[in-house]
C-alpha cells in the first residue's frame, strides 16, 4: 500500500536580513501542520539555500526577505535550481515585497509570494496543494 511522506520545507532567511520572527512562525505553523522542516538561519546565500535544499531532498523552499534584494536574491536562487535540475522544487517567497516586484518575481519562478499578515493557513494550504509529493511503498 503506498505511503505518503510528509512534505519536507526549507525555509530560509537569504542575504543580510537580520529579522527572522516571522520566518521561525512560519516554521512552527508548517511543523504543526505535519510538515518536516529545515531551518536555515539567519544571512544565508542563494548558493547555501539551494545545496541545503538538494541535500535535504525538500520539496518547497521558503524564501523570507525583509531587506529589498528580492530583486536579486531571486533570481540567483531560480538560476542555481535550474542549473541543479532541482526546478521541481516549489519556491515561495515571504516578506515585504512591493507590488510592482511580484510579476518578475512570479515569472522567475516564485509560485506565491505571502505579505504581511497572511493568514498562516493560507500558506499551509498552498504548500499542501501545490508541491509535488513523492510516494514510497512500504
């Protein structure tokens, strides 16, 4: 009979943002939602992320910026996934992210972008329908 496993989830703080409460709640909510999740830390690069993300064999990553350099952050985190042929990784991204930002954001790759104030359960629900789960037979 197959198995689910329970949805794995990176969830990092790229660049040298120093504010990481909104990143360990999301933590703690994905964690009580059944999820496995690896938190990175504080000040971490698009390359730390995207290695730690292959070695942890996860299936979303969750990017938290707070400083502006979504812009760039991005972007490298997307080219390096690609380069690793890990695209199937969803990526979400968290934060203060202008409006004007989310459609480049969305074509490089970003699958949802959660502002401030999102409900934690609207994130739940979007990892839980959107990544691609792998079965295993016991």
């Amino acid at each position: 009979m197959p198995n689910t496993p329970p949805i794995r989830v990176l969830v990092a703080k790229p660049g040298l943002d120093g504010h990481d409460r909104g990143a360990k709640i999301i933590a703690r909510a994905l964690r009580d939602a059944g999820m496995e999740v690896i938190y990175t830390g504080l000040r971490q690069t698009p390359e730390m992320i995207v290695s730690a993300a292959i070695q942890e064999d996860v299936d979303c990553i969750g990017l938290s910026i707070l400083s502006g350099a979504h812009n760039v952050i991005v972007p490298r985190i997307t080219a390096l996934l690609r380069e690793q042929k890990a695209e199937d990784i969803l990526l979400v991204l968290g934060g203060t992210i202008p409006d004007e930002d989310q459609p480049k954001l969305k074509e490089n790759g970003v699958s949802a972008i959660f502002g401030p104030g999102t409900a934690l359960e609207t994130t739940i629900t979007f990892i839980r329908e959107n990544v691609k789960p792998r079965t295993f037979a016991l």
